[in-house]
C-alpha cells in the first residue's frame, strides 16, 4: 500500500479531500481505490457551479475502469468551482497519481465542520487494508 | 465454497487480484488488464482456463449421440483431431450452453463446457447419453492453459520436444493433437480460443500444470487474467454465455445462426422448435454496437431503437479500439438512429457487423 499524505481526510468509500487555505477543497479517489478499480477509461465529471451535498447518497462523480462503474460521492457539501477537464483525455492520471494530478473536482464548502465526520488517513488505512481480505 | 485450479498459488504469487468467477477463484488481472490485452493483440499472453471442464464420451455410438445432443453437424468432423464449435440445445430451443466437440476417434469424442455451466451441463448430458449407451466422464484431473496471440504458437511450440514441433506447427485452424511437451509431459494441443487471435488450448494433467505454465512464461508469454479475456472476446465477437445467450435465448436471437445446422433428417434437441421460431419470425436480434463518444457501453443499459427498446448484453471498453463497443439484443427490424440511456442521458450509437478487432486489427468501419 502506497503512503497516504497526512493532509488528506476520507470517505470510508475511498474519496480523498484537502482543504485548501482559500476557502475551497479538492476532491480524488484513494490510491487504494485506483488500485482496486484497475485501468480507469472514463470519467465523468460534475458541472461546475452545481451544488452538491457531502456523503454517500447521491453520486457526484462516477470513474469507470474496464471492469466497472463507480459513483463518487463528496467528503463535504458546497459549490463544485472546478473539474479537472485533464481527466477526459487521460483517465488513467488517478492510476498513475491519485492523490496529485489525478484529482477529479474542487469545491467552495459551505459547512467545514462536516470534516469531523471524515477518516484520518490512520482510520482510513484501516478501512483500506480490511478491504483486503 | 470457492474452487481453485492447481495455478492458483501460482497467480497469487504473481500478484493477481483474485475474484471470484462462477464458483472459481480466478486472477482477474495481474497488473494492468489493458497491458495485458495488448500483450495477446500483440505477441503472447496465457491465461489459466483450468475451470472449463472437459467431458469424454465413449462408446460405438458417440457420433449417433452428439448428432441428437447439438445443433451444429458432427458429421463435419471427418477427420480425427478436428473440433466443432456448437450450441447444446433444450426442447424449447433454448441455449443450455456453447460447447467445443473434439473428435479423437470414432468412438471417442471429447466436449470442453463452460465452467459455471457444469453441474447443468453434466446433468444434461448424461441424462441424454443414458438411451445411447454412451459413456459420460468428467476430467477434473485436467487442467488448461490458453495461450493466444501472434507469436503465441512459436513460442510454445519451441517448447515441445524437437520430433513434435513440426507436427503441432502443422495443425490446422480447429483442429487438436494428442502429443507431448516438456520433460514428457502429455498435452492435447488445440487450435482453438477465445480472444480472435492464433494460438492454443492446452489440457495438460493438473500434476504438470505449473510447470507448463512456469516454461511459458520463461519463454515470454505474458501471463493475462479474465478481464483481459473478456475484453480480447468482446472485440473479437464472441458471446459469452449468460450474459449473450442462455436458455431463455434461441441462437437466432444470439447471432449463432452459423451454427445451426438445419441438415436434412437429423433430429437435434430444440431442432422442432427453432424451426418454429423461424417460422413465425425471429422478433429479436443481436448487433454490435460502437460508441465514438466517451464513455463506456455496460451489460443492462437500455438500447433505444425505431422499433423499440432493447438492452446491452456483453458492453465494455474496447482497448484495442480505444473505446466502448458492445453487443445488444434489440426488436428486428431496421433500427433507425439508436440511442443507449447512460445514466439518464442518451447517448448515439452506431450499428455494426461484428467481429469488432480480427487479427490485432479493427474491422473495416469500427473506428469510425
């Protein structure tokens, strides 16, 4: 298992967040997710200015790899401000970089308490590596 | 309870993710699928198959068996060593499962079956064969390897002991050969698989298996999980069963009208009422489908059509192509423009002839 950057809080579904310093927030899937997935060839990304609410229940994203679909659900409610639009042209980036260039959106939070709600990447390393098995 | 093949320490020792496939614990892939499928497009990729199941009939009147037991003709095969590959039919014409028929001698022919298909199958068979006098034997104690792909003949073949390389370079497209492989061990070599490139099946006593599989890869044969079969199949424009075909689905309907042999007085399981069938008028069809926008064609979407709907069979990424084909199962009929619902949006599709990829190459007009 790859290391997982200590800035990051998780989704038990595997989403990844960083909260930036200008009021905004980055959104992937972990290296674990990527891994378990396989060969990512689509993803379809929100639209920027919709608002989306944070947890699992409705999809914001959806990664599709050879194998399947994914939803992907948002660690934290607000405003979707930017897609990474590299992602239609090489869906593989989460494979090869999923906490760096392979995130998919960023987000304006309208509620920054919600990340006590999220996973420290200690907790989320468990939830990873009891997938395993 | 989950089965293994004797290659199933061997797999994980190679990294696989394992998954589970009707009942087996199966390497889906060992790395990358995508690599993996360029790897048998492009010169030689393995895959452990030891799941299937092999089946020997014997007894005087095998040949006057199988003629009742499958749609297509066994009397094709004239000469020892020649494969068939047919549908096994119920009474309603239904698909019970697609099958390959070797025939060794004329009181011995040998049927590779599906492996989630087995227990039907076997069941199926014997209760046939009971009125025949013919002998049903499952053989468990094999194992199989599939190696596909351009130079994947040459590289088993240099392989093999030097008196039987020129014999087994001589074997014709579905043909098979009784011989012997490294360090004596004894193969039945076929012609045959499942991914539209050359190559072989290998049965080979599960005692020699790993070792087989271990001179492979020493040779350079990349070793290729079942995602990887599955998308080589899928551009080649082979059905899987349960998924494009089963007993709810008469070959008319599968796109395996070519292996229905209508042949004067032979009188076939579901011959009467596949006759029937075509008689009122085949209502469904099967066709490939090639998405050029982005995004991927997945078993169960709706397909919308000028006559109707109809759904996604097998659909999925096609890495040969570098997008998503797919077969589907639509009212017959000309289609008109059609459409797949993708998640709420409709998405065109083109219609095209299948095979999708033949010989490492897309077909004429599948590129777009």
């Amino acid at each position: 298992m790859s290391d997982i950057p200590g800035d990051l809080l998780f989704l038990k579904s595997h989403e990844w967040v960083r909260i930036n310093d200008d009021g905004t927030a980055t959104v992937g899937i972990s290296d674990h997710a990527q891994e378990a997935l396989g060969d990512l060839v689509y993803v379809e990304l929100p639209e920027v200015g919709s608002t989306v609410e944070a947890g699992e229940g409705k999809g914001v994203a959806v990664v599709e790899s050879v194998k399947a679909a994914s939803d992907i659900y948002s660690p934290l409610s607000g405003e979707v401000v930017e897609v990474n639009e590299k992602l239609s042209d090489a869906p593989e980036t989460i494979n090869s970089d999923a906490y760096g260039d392979g995130w998919i959106f960023k987000i304006k939070y309208s509620n920054l308490g919600e990340k006590d709600d999220l996973l420290t990447p200690d907790e989320y390393s468990e939830v990873a590596e009891s997938d395993d098995h | 309870m989950t089965d293994k093949t004797e290659l199933n320490a061997t797999h994980r020792e190679l990294g696989a993710r394992m998954v589970d496939f009707g009942g087996w614990d199966m390497p889906i892939a060992y790395g990358s699928q995508i690599e993996e499928h360029h790897a048998v497009r492009n010169d030689a990729g393995m895959f452990d198959v030891s799941h299937m199941t092999v089946v020997d009939l014997t007894g005087p009147s095998t040949r006057e068996f199988l003629r009742k037991l499958v749609a297509n003709n066994v009397d094709k095969l004239a000469k020892p060593g020649k494969a068939l590959y047919t549908c096994m039919l119920d009474e309603t014409g239904g698909v019970i499962d697609d099958l390959i028929v070797y025939f060794l001698r004329e009181d011995f022919f040998r049927l590779v079956v599906n492996a989630a298909t087995r227990v039907k199958d076997l069941a199926w068979i014997e209760k046939q064969a009971a009125a025949f006098g013919v002998s049903v034997r499952e053989r468990p104690e094999f194992g199989m390897i599939a190696v596909q792909g351009p130079n994947a003949r040459e590289k088993l073949i240099g392989l093999l002991p030097a008196d039987v390389q020129e014999k087994a370079r001589k074997l014709g497209k579905f043909a098979a050969l009784e011989t012997e492989g490294p360090d004596g061990m004894p193969l039945f070599l076929a012609r045959t698989g499942y991914t539209g490139e050359d190559g072989f099946e290998v049965v080979v006593p599960n005692t020699r298996v790993v070792e087989l599989w271990k001179h492979l890869h020493a040779a350079g044969v990349a070793p290729a999980g079942l995602g990887a079969r599955d998308t080589l199949r899928l551009e080649a424009g082979m059905n899987l069963y349960g998924q494009d075909m089963d007993e709810s689905v008469s070959p008319w309907e599968a796109a395996l009208a070519w292996t229905i042999s209508l042949d004067e007085g032979r009188d076939f399981i579901g011959r009467a009422a596949l006759e029937q069938h075509k008689a009122d008028g085949v209502k469904r069809v099967m066709v490939g489908l090639v998405m050029d926008e982005k995004g991927v064609l997945r078993h169960g979407q709706k397909v919308l059509t000028a006559n109707g709907e109809g759904e996604i069979l097998s659909g999925g990424f096609a890495p040969t192509l570098g997008k998503s084909i797919a077969f589907a199962r639509i009212p017959a009929g000309e289609p008109g423009d059609v459409r797949v619902e993708i998640r709420g949006r409709d998405i065109p599709v083109r219609v095209v002839k299948f095979p999708f990829v033949r010989d490492g190459k897309p077909m004429e007009g599948i590129a777009g």
